[in-house]
C-alpha cells in the first residue's frame, strides 16, 4: 500500500476536494482487472452504509401512512460521465420526491451506480449481512430549505438518496439507455450527451413502497453526514451483460473500474425504520 492524494474530481453532484483526508490506495492485479478501494480515517456516528437487520424490525405505520410520493420528468437528452470512479447520469429537468420520513420537496440531480468486479460483491448496504452484486443511487437535495446543492450538502436534512440493491438477472429497461451508450465514455473523464428522451422514473420499477430509511451520509469523500437514506427492499435487476458493460469502463490509470463501493459502517445508536 501506499499513500497518495486524489486530484479534485466530481462526484455526487459535487467537487471533492480530498488531499486533506488520508486515504489509502490498494491496488490488486488478478487476471488483468484492477481493484481501487479509497479508505478514510473519517469519525462520525452517522456514517453509511450501513447493515439493515431487516428481521429485527417492525412496521412504522407514521411511513405507512405518509407514503413516498415520486414526481420525475421526462429528460429531453441524456447527459452520461465516466468520471473515473464510477457512471454518473446528470439531471436537469426538475423531478421531486416527498414523503415517507422526507418533510420536503427534494430535486433529483443525478444517479449513478457502484459494482463489484465479481457478482458476489459490490453492494454498499448489506441486508441481513447479505451482500449483493451493486448498488444503484438516485441523489436528490432539499430545494425548499436550501439554495444550492452545495449549500444542502452541508446540512442534516440536505440531501435524500434513494437506493436499490442490484441483482444480476433480467436485462433492465431503465438502463438501456445509458448501457447502450457505455461504449462512448469508457475512458476516464469522458462524457458524451444522447439525443434521446429518457425517464428517470424507469429505474423504479419495483415497489417504492416498501423501503428502509434512517439518517446517515455520503459514501464518497467528504462523507457529509448529511442524507436521509431511503433503501428499497427490492431489488433493482439488470442483466450479466449490462453488468458487464458498466465493468468495461477505466479508471484514470487506463484499468477497469470495480470494487467502487464503501465498506458497512457501525450503526452507532441511530434507527432504522421500515415501511412494511
């Protein structure tokens, strides 16, 4: 292992600038594929992800009576960015969500997804202690409290991430789209803009009302403890080729980009509630 300094890049909407936190840089060569996992010293009691212990919970009926409402608009083109860590899909037409434990309206900004380089790892939050083959999440932030992203960003109640662990399986509907385009943003720090419509709302096709949500953070520096997380009990499924295309994509190092997860964080005393 060795110490080293990341440049500024953007992630989650936003421009990290990292060189202050420590990191480790743990490089592994099998077979051709490149391993990057980024480790921080960072203390916090709200730290994600997390392990949902889902057997230990019960119905809470303030959830089941306060549904989550979902109001996405159709995208007139696609914006899609390799930014060398992960695929990030920009959004620019105003889409909201609400309810559930949000009081708020928060905008959609942008998805993006985290994988392993083998299907059986790669999830963020485990379930059960179960680990799953990605994790896709849908970023949002809070526009009636707050006027900028960066602004949300550095309070408890900013930002609203809706997230759904991946399963390899069927090949997904929702994502055609940007995996059909993959090939244009293999390289790192590539983008390229679709002149086709897509709807944001076709990456929640399973059932939104059944989740778990507790308060937790980024999984990306800076960590802000600064999001309601809001994880789906299903679900979401793509097939072993659009797994494959997600895994084709490199890092800046010109090596493939898997293993972009973050490790389970120690609950701590905070609760996690379920919808069902």
């Amino acid at each position: 292992m060795r110490s080293f300094q990341f440049q500024r890049r953007t992630f989650d909407g936003l421009i990290c600038s990292v060189s202050r936190l420590q990191h480790q840089k743990l490089v592994t060569l099998n077979k051709g594929i490149c391993v990057t996992r980024c480790h921080s010293n960072h203390v916090g009691s709200y730290q994600s992800p997390v392990d949902i212990a889902s057997k230990s919970l019960s119905c809470d009926t303030d959830l089941k009576n306060y549904p989550l409402q979902i109001s996405y608009q159709v995208e007139k083109e696609l914006d899609i960015e390799n930014n060398g860590y992960t695929v990030v899909v920009p959004i620019k037409q105003n889409s909201f969500i609400t309810g559930g434990p949000l009081q708020d309206r928060y905008r959609l900004i942008q998805f993006h997804l985290h994988w392993g380089c083998s299907n059986d790892r790669g999830s963020e939050h485990t379930v059960d202690g179960q680990v799953y083959a990605g994790e896709i999440h849908l970023v949002h932030w809070n526009t009636d409290k707050y006027g900028s992203f960066q602004e949300a960003l550095t309070q408890p109640d900013g930002l609203a991430v809706l997230g759904a662990v991946v399963k390899i399986g069927r090949e997904n509907p929702g994502m055609k789209l940007v995996v059909d385009n993959m090939d244009k943003v293999v390289t790192s720090g590539s983008r390229c803009t679709v002149p086709s419509q897509f709807d944001p709302q076709t990456l929640l096709s399973y059932d939104i009302s059944k989740y778990w949500t507790y308060p937790g953070s980024l999984t990306t520096p800076e960590y802000n403890e600064s999001v309601t997380w809001i994880v789906f009990c299903e679900p979401f499924v793509i097939s072993q080729n659009q797994m494959d295309a997600l895994r084709s994509l490199r890092n800046p190092e010109g090596k493939c980009i898997c293993d972009n997860f973050r490790d389970v964080k120690p609950l701590s005393q905070r609760c996690i509630r379920a919808s069902f």
